[in-house]
C-alpha cells in the first residue's frame, strides 16, 4: 500500500464524533460529579440523626417504581431503534411508554414524600437523615422530570409526524441522559433503600 493510499485509508476510518454525543457525555460526567457529593453526603451522615425517625423507621422498598424507571431504559432504546428504521408510528409508540414508565415513577415519589412528611414526620429539617433524603433523591426526581419534559416533546414531535429518520441520532443523545438517569438510581436505590436501612 503506498504512503497516499495508506492515509486516504486512515482518513476514511476517522469520523469525528457527533457533537450532540459529545456534549451528552459532558454533561453526564458534571452530573455525576454532582451526584457522586450528593451520595458521599448521604453516606456520611447516615446514623448521625440525634433524633428520629431513621431510615429503617420509615423508609419501604420502592420496588413498583423502580421497575418502571428501570423498564422505561428499555422502552427508550426500542424508541431510537423504531426511529433508526424510519417507524415513526413505532417510535411514538415506544416513547409514550417511556414517559409513561417515567410519570409513574414521578408518582410514585411524590407518593412516598407525602407519607414521609404527613404520616411519619420526616421533613428536609428534621434531621440530618431527612436533609440527606430529601436532597439526593430530589436532585433525582428533578432529574427524571427534566428527562420527561424532553421526552414529552419528543413524543409530540412524533405524534405530529414531524421527526423522521434523520433526527434519530438527536434522539439517541436524549436516550443517553435518560439512561444516565436510570443509572444514577440504581446507585440511589442501593445506597438509600439497601444499605442505608
């Protein structure tokens, strides 16, 4: 192979990568700088409450929401994959269900934060447990809503007809965040509801 051949090949191998995917993993890696404090938090404080309730008083598994937050990965992935095969009607279909997963697990928080603060007493001031609480999975529930507003417009998009084939890597970059979202609340859900009852 001669010199010239040799980087013609090169540069046919090298694509820049996309800015969106680029500007994604930016973004993922500030966040989880920002939920990595908000954990190591959590942890510190736990069991330092002088006064109750604690986290084995009040806190149930969140097993119903966590299986639709955890699903809603899935049904996300099948939306950018129906949106690669230009199926719209397909994508719609599997991002209504995104948002769907998504909204019950919303509901689901607001649930629990409900009878934490009414029925057992535990608000952000209560104790060191209740400010940690509050904290970090609010900072994740605000996250999840963020995902949702997007997506939501997504599937408006979709319902209008007005996303086509072409705009399935944008839709991969939004799927990214969600993932990441995802992802946060395994990390969330074991170090709150496992380990830290």
């Amino acid at each position: 192979m001669t010199t010239a051949a040799a980087l013609t090949y090169r540069n046919e191998e090298w694509k820049q990568p996309s800015r969106g995917m680029v500007g994604m993993a930016c973004l993922i890696t500030a966040e989880s700088a920002i939920f990595i404090i908000f954990v190591v938090a959590y942890i510190f404080y736990l069991g330092k409450s002088l006064t109750g309730p604690t986290p084995h008083e009040v806190l149930d598994l969140p097993i119903v929401s966590t299986i639709c937050l955890l699903s809603s990965s899935i049904t996300v992935h099948f939306a950018v994959h129906a949106l690669r095969g230009n199926k719209v009607r397909w994508c719609a279909g599997w991002l209504a269900a995104t948002v769907l997963l998504g909204s019950i697990f919303i509901g689901c928080t607001a649930r629990e934060w409900f009878e934490l603060i009414y029925d057992r007493g535990l608000t952000i001031r209560t104790n060191l447990f209740g400010t940690t609480f509050y904290s970090l999975v609010g900072l994740h529930a605000s996250h999840v809503i963020a995902g949702l507003l997007m997506l939501g417009i997504a599937l408006l998009f979709a319902l209008r007809g007005k996303i086509t084939q072409h705009h399935a890597e944008r839709l991969e970059v939004l799927s990214l965040y969600w993932h990441f979202v995802d992802a946060v609340w395994v990390v969330v859900f074991t170090v709150v509801y496992v380990l830290g009852r």
